[in-house]
C-alpha cells in the first residue's frame, strides 16, 4: 500500500507539472514581428522535394509488475482450528505455551464493543474482590451474546474461586458444548473434581485436556501421579 501511495504521489506531482508548464504556454504574448525590407530575391528553380521527416521513435512506459500493480493484501489472522491444530502437533512447552495464550486470547473476542467493555469490568471487579458486580456484568455479557464462550467460560471461573462448584460446573459444560478443545473449561472441571475427590474423574478430565494440548509437563505429572495413585487404590 506504500508503495501504490507513492507512486500516485509522483504520478500527481507529473501531471501538475504538465498541466502548469502547459498553461503558462498557452498565456504567453505574441510577439511583434519586425518589418524588414524584402531583399531582391533571384528567379525560383524548381521546388526542392521535401524528404519524409522519420516518425519520433516512441518509447513504451516500463512495465509494472503485478507485485507492484496490485497491493499487498494484509495477512489472514490464524483460525482458533488451526491454532489448536498446532497446538497439538507441538512438543516444545514453550512454544505450545504461546500458541495455548493465543488460542485463550482468540476465545475472549466476542466481536462486540460492548460486550468487551462488559468483560473488561467484570475481571477489573473481580481483582478488586467485588464478586457481586464481576458476576453481574459478566451476566449482562452472556445475557447479550449467549454464545459467546468467553462470557461462560470468566463466569466458570468466578464461580470456581468463589467456591460455588456446582454452578462452576454448570457454566464448564456449557463452556464445552460450545467448544468442546476448550482446554481452560476442562482442567477447570479436572479442578473441581480433583476439590470433590473424583479421582478417577479428574483423572479423564486432565486425560482429555492433553488430547487438545499434549506438551503441558505440569498436566502430565498429575496425569502420571493420578494414575500411580488409583492403581495403588486397585491393587
């Protein structure tokens, strides 16, 4: 787009200087043309053949090419599938920690403005422990876009660090009923089930959640703790 805008400029800036070059010519004054005594001139000979005047070589513009012809278009941003598909291939814990915050990010965009300013009060409430209004605005936000998973997924979480478990989970399943790779919403219920003494649940929650995000070592260890604990318990 830079370089479009540039090359306009200096196409404008050719043309004005034509136009104006060509104005001052048309307004400049004729000038007298002094009277002097016709010398005597000898009888004329036959008229000398004119030779063709060759045609003015005419040189082509240069040509541009389709790179600069056409702007470049801005670069698609990635989908939340293709972020979780990445997610998954990745077994670097570092690089599948910025992908899992990206794809977390992606999940909070509700694409409305006041959606988002509902959001943004009801986390500012809940830092400065007003849990009452935190859960208000966060309703107002569900109440406005209901499919929005962001808005089920902060109101989970509110309920979770509140101690309300039971509505906690409420909110969780319809977290992963509208995005069931939700990994946030699952180790929320792997949580709340390992508080409950569900081991064996929490144990399928945190099994799931490596499913979507494969290279988190602190889930492994639990998953691995948790399997060593219930085989014990079997045996």
């Amino acid at each position: 787009m830079r370089r479009f805008s540039l090359r306009l400029a200096q196409s404008l800036l050719f043309l004005s200087a034509v136009v104006v070059s060509g104005h001052a010519a048309a307004q400049a004054p004729d000038q007298p043309i002094p009277q002097q005594p016709m010398p005597q001139q000898p009888m004329p000979g036959p008229p000398a053949l004119e030779q063709p005047t060759p045609p003015a070589a005419t040189v082509p513009p240069p040509a541009q090419s389709a790179i600069e012809q056409v702007p470049l278009a801005a670069p698609q941003p990635e989908s939340i599938d293709e972020m979780l598909a990445r997610l998954k291939r990745e077994r670097n814990p570092d690089a599948a920690r910025v992908i899992a915050n990206a794809a977390m990010a992606a999940w909070s965009e509700s694409k409305s403005p006041t959606v988002d300013l509902l959001m943004q009060w009801s986390a500012k409430a809940a830092a400065e422990k007003r849990n009452a209004a935190a859960l208000d605005f966060v309703d107002q936000a569900i109440t406005l876009k209901p499919d929005f998973v962001g808005a089920w997924n902060q109101r989970a979480t509110l309920h979770f660090t509140m101690g309300n478990y039971k509505k906690s989970v409420s909110d969780i399943e319809k977290v992963l009923e509208l995005e069931p790779r939700h990994f946030g919403a699952i180790a929320g219920l792997a949580g709340i089930l390992t508080e409950r003494g569900s081991k064996e649940g929490a144990l399928h929650a945190w099994e799931r959640y490596l499913e979507v995000y494969p290279a988190d070592h602190e889930a492994q260890e639990i998953v691995s703790k948790l399997s060593e604990e219930l085989a014990g318990q079997r045996t």
